[in-house]
C-alpha cells in the first residue's frame, strides 16, 4: 500500500471566477451561476449559494473569469433579517432564504434560493451558517386534489428528478 499527498483547503476563503458582466459587492451574499461562476446572490434561477464576498470587484467589462474575488464559505455569517418576511427564534436549526445579496427571508422567494441554515436571531440581525454550495432544486408544483394515480405517479417523478438534478438524492 502507498500513501498519497492529497492536496486540501481548508474550505473557508476561496478564489473563485467572476462571471462576465458583473460586480461584486465585498460583504455580500454570492453564489455560482449555472455555467460555475460567481454572481451576487439573489432570487434568481440557477444559483447556489456560496458564501460571502471578502472584497469588490468590478468584472462589468470583462468575460467570466477574467477576475476572481475572494469568498469566504463553511462560516457562520450576520445577515440582514426581511422586513416582511422575518426570521424568527423559532426558525433556528431551519433553512432561511434568499431575498436579496445581503437579505434572509422565513419563506422563499419566487425561485426559492437557500442561503443556508439558521443559527441564531438577533436584533440586529440573523447568523447564519452558509456551507460552500448550498444545494439547490427546481420548484416543483403541489399535486392537486382528485389527481389520478398516474398524474401523481409522474408528479413524483418529477419532483425525483429535480432533487437528482441539484444532487440531493442519488439513484442506486
């Protein structure tokens, strides 16, 4: 048997790209788009939360990944709580989500973003635990009442589907 050198990060400030035609704001929410790059979070299809921006940068005139910005991830993080949409104590061990790059909201938004798991609610504020890539799945629609068997046998499916698609369950 012989060992390996295994190269490693400890996970918790990372260089990542900037995607074409965007800037970053330090101290605010990012996550990578759907093509790897990294956007500023918001409500917005395809994106996973990563973590939080160490610093600006202005990549507006540049392709992805002609810029890198340092992002911190697998910490714990003070964000802004909704004005309507609040967390509360209640919330704490409970998924919040995205309302905006610096904004956690109770329930989620049009798109459903998670910003990532709820530590503590302070008055200022809500801690929050935001691990490097929060997985994301597709909105899926509720199955009506008086659905035949087979429209809810392909609902579910298709809600396995979208849960395999975002990597949250695997297919043995």
């Amino acid at each position: 048997m012989a060992e390996r050198m295994t190269e490693r990060k400890d996970g918790i400030l990372l260089a990542m790209s900037v995607a074409a035609s965007t800037s970053i704001e330090g101290g605010k929410m990012v996550g990578v788009n759907a093509t790897g790059f990294i956007v500023a979070a918001a409500d917005a299809a395809a994106i996973r939360v990563f973590g939080v921006a160490d610093h600006s940068v202005d990549n507006s005139a540049g392709s992805a990944g002609d810029k890198t910005c340092r992002v911190y991830s697998n910490k714990l993080f003070k964000l802004t709580n909704s004005a309507t949409n609040a967390v509360v104590v209640a919330d704490v061990g409970k998924l919040c989500f995205i309302e905006n790059s610096q904004t956690v909201a109770k329930v989620p938004g049009t798109k459903g973003i998670m910003a990532g798991l709820v530590v503590a609610v302070a008055t200022d504020g809500v801690w929050v635990r935001i691990p490097a890539g929060m997985p994301q799945s597709a909105a899926h629609a509720d199955s009506a009442v008086g659905d035949d068997l087979a429209t809810l046998k392909a609902n579910v499916n298709a809600f396995y589907a979208k849960l395999r698609a975002a990597g949250l369950i695997y297919t043995a």
